[in-house]
DNA sequence: GCAAAAGTGTTTGATATACACCCATGA
DNA sequence: TCATGGGTGTATATCAAACACTTTTGC
C-alpha cells in the first residue's frame, strides 16, 4: 500500500458551564513532548477502534463519566507535518459537553483534569489552542440552530438554567421573558415533567426534560459578532432590553 | 510511541451544478480493492503534506483545474477499522464546489472522472457514499447560511444562475422576485459589475461578482425538509409562490 | 410588605410572502 | 405584438423585541 503512515490520536475539547461561565477540561502534559504543558485530554487510537469510540472511551477515562447524557461530536483532523515533534501524528478532534457537575465533584476539576473558563486559557501544547478555538466556536453556533444547549444542563432543568447557558456560552444576556416563551414554544424542545424546583428566592420554576427535537426553526440568532467586536452591524436579537440589575 | 499506524487518504466530494442538477464527479477504480467500481476522487498524504493540500493537489490533478476560485473545505475523518481491506486507513474527506463549466470541458466529465446527479448515484466503493452524503449535507445547509452559492457560479454571474444553484442544491423552486431583492439586499454579497448579459429570450439580467461577504444573516431558510419527506412542518420559506410553468 | 424570580399579555416594528405590475429583449 | 425573463412596488401575515404586569416564593 503506497502512502506514509502515522499514528492517529483522539483529542477531546471537553466543555461545561460552572458558575455561569463556559469552561473547558485541561490536563498537565507529564511525559514529553510538551511536559508540564496544558492540553487537551485525549490518546491513540487502539488496534481496531473506531474515532468515536476512542473519543468515548478516553472522555470516560478521563472524566469519570459512567455514560451520562453527553453530547459527543467529531469536530476535525489536524496533521500539519511538524505538529508532533515525535513524527507523523493526525489527531481528530472532538466535541464534548457536559452538564455542569453539582454536588461533590464540582470541587475544580475531575479524575484527569481541571476546569478553566474559555476566555482565560493561555498557551497550550501541540495545536490543541486551535482545536480548542474550533470546539468552542462549533459549540457557540450550534446553540444557534439546534436544541444542544440541553446537552449542558442535567436531565431535569428551569428555563432560567437553559438561558444561563446560553448566555454563558455566547457571553451575551438575553431577556428571560422572550426567552421563556422561545424555547417553550419550540414543538418537543421542552418536555414539563409537572414538577417545580424551589431556587432560594422567588418564585419556583417548571421543570422540563429534553424533548426529541433536535433541530430549531427558526434559529435563535445571536449578534453576530458580539464577542469579537462590537460593531452595531444589527439589532440584537433577544438582547435584554430594560437592563435589571 | 505508542499507537497504531495507519495510512491516511484524502477523499473530494467535488460538486457542481450542471443542466440545474446538483452533479458530483467520480472515478472508476482500476486497481483492488474494488475494482471497476464507480468511488470519489482521492489519494494518501504524502510525506510532508498538510491535509487541505493533499486535497488542493487531488483536485487539481483529477480536474485539471489551474488555480480557480473553487472552495474546498474539510467535511470530517473516517476510520472504520474494516472500512479497507488492505488494511487501517483514515481518510479524511473534504468538499470542493466548482462552477459549472461552460463551453469545451462541458462534455460529461474532465481529466479523472464523469459527472453524476446526486440523486442517480447508485453504490460506491468503501465507505465513500456515506462521505458523499455527508458533503451533499454539508453543502446544502451551507446555502442557508452563507453566500457559498457563489461557489458554484462563474466569476461574473446573473441573479438567475445564482438561483437556479439554490434550486439544483435544495430541489426546490424559489420565486424569483423575492430571491432578487434578498441577495442584491444583502451586503457585500454581490456586486454589480455595471454590464448586462444578453441570455437569448427576455430582458437581460445585470452581472455580479461575488463580493466579501460570506455569512447570510438572517438566513436564507430552506423548507426543513423538503428532500426527505414531504411533512407540512412549517410555511415554505421563498417557496414559489405563482407556480409559472 | 418587599425583593426576586417565574411567567403572561400586548404593543410595535421588522421582515418574508404573495403577487400586481413595469421593463427590455428576441422572434 | 407576443412570449420570456429581469426587476420594482406593495399589501398582508408573521414573528420577534420591548416592556407592562401578574404570580409565587424567601426574608
């Protein structure tokens, strides 16, 4: 067989919202290259794996995760020539979330790593900063025109959780109320479970499970360019208009 | 290093429309596995090769393309471990649209391969009408979002070819009052070159060139499933309005 | 009662659809 | 002058943004 071979890994960009903000699992590199280094969780790919599967497999390995109701997504193949300085390695990146982790382990982090807000990650090893921009910009656009946000909450979720989500996600405030009848109005977005959860203050939410829908029409559009700059190229849509506090 | 080795491949989905038909170009392998069967363009990277060259080189040697203004983007990695007899091979299969071409070349194919409708393409070697399927996914949701129609058209084109690529892609028939001023309305999209082309019966139509924009907003929406099934889920979206035969 | 969060109703403005209508050309 | 395709104007329906207002809880 003509051709060149190379070893093939799996590297993960794992995402959860802790504290209202969109995080992301790093590790410690501790064998070279790179020791010492952040980086990606991920490995090789074994004898007869296939790419999810080994996504699968280390996402388990390194977060604890028994099954769970992950989201799991192939996001890309990264093979500059000189990305590895061991040889020829390809990785496929892939997109997890993960609901945010209450109770016990959300401590800072999990078996393997620990959690650190999106915006402040530094210097990363191999390509993994590129792979990581890609994951989070996949993530912040399929919020637009898919019901994924869900993938962050746990089985049973508030409205209010779901907006925080997104606007975790895309770094945004959207009106609560606009919102509410948005996603409640979505056909099987939203399944009510009858049930009420009491916050603290204020009144009690629904509780809702996820529906089978996968898809929404019509999008929920963001700015489009709200974390970039901040140019006024459009009205925002379901900014939060009268500014509580 | 630990891990497996494996070859890697590039696949090209290469797309066109022709005769208003969403067309994509393939080769008849000549040596196993598979032999004599009808499979996308595609061959392994070579030593120090990135992943969108080896895809730039395929496509260039299988069309006989120059340079272009073609778009070719990654679609995603595949590695079934028994997706190859001869042994692991990943490939990594990427998307190309071309223009249709006009004049010599028109014939039914180019320097590698013949062009097939989409809809008419039977069985393919490997795991390659799955690749296939993806691309033509990938490609018509793309219309929706971004002015990657103008791909498909020449440098200098009528508002009628570009929707006659929307039309091809989505199987649809759009009305072409409305579909005029949403493009010629959205900015940066087209530009006018001041010239008119005479195309034998009726008013000629003015000529554009792409301009810099590539994302759409809002959307060009597309009945949610209109190539699938037939549902009523939700009004038409620049659906012919008139029915002019 | 007051603050805070959930949730509903309504006004208003933007936009897509449907379609009447005019323009420019070839036969 | 008729058929054909290019292109503009406009009424209507639909939907999202803005925001007043009510409900239900904790303190």
């Amino acid at each position: 067989m003509r051709g060149n071979l190379f070893a093939v890994a799996v590297d993960l960009v794992v995402l959860t919202v802790r504290d209202d903000r969109l995080c992301v699992l790093l590790t410690q590199r501790s064998a070279p290259p790179f020791p010492g280094e952040p980086a990606l969780p991920g490995g090789f790919v074994r004898q007869r794996e296939d790419l999810l599967d080994a996504a699968t497999r280390e996402l388990v390995e390194d977060t604890g995760l028994t099954v769970g109701r992950h989201h799991l997504e192939q996001l890309g193949s990264y093979a500059a020539p000189d990305r590895d300085p061991r040889g020829r390695v390809l990785t496929v990146g892939h997109l997890a979330l993960l609901p945010g982790l209450a109770g016990e382990e959300s401590g800072s982090g999990t078996a393997i790593g620990t959690w650190h807000p999106v915006g402040e990650v530094g210097h990363l090893a191999f390509d993994h900063a590129r792979i990581l921009a890609d994951g989070v910009e996949r993530a912040r656009s399929k919020l637009e025109y898919t019901t994924l946000a869900a993938s962050f909450c746990p089985p049973e979720f508030t409205v209010s959780q779901l907006r925080r989500v997104y606007e975790a996600v895309w770094g945004t405030t959207i009106d609560p109320r606009n919102f509410q009848r948005k996603v409640t109005s979505t056909p099987d977005f939203l399944l009510p479970t009858g049930e009420k959860v009491r916050t603290g203050r204020g009144r009690p939410g629904q509780l809702f499970q996820r529906g089978k829908a996968t898809a929404l029409h019509p999008p929920m559009l963001r700015d489009p360019a709200p974390l970039t700059n901040g140019g006024p190229v459009r009205v925002a849509a379901l900014r939060n208009g009268d500014g509580r506090p």
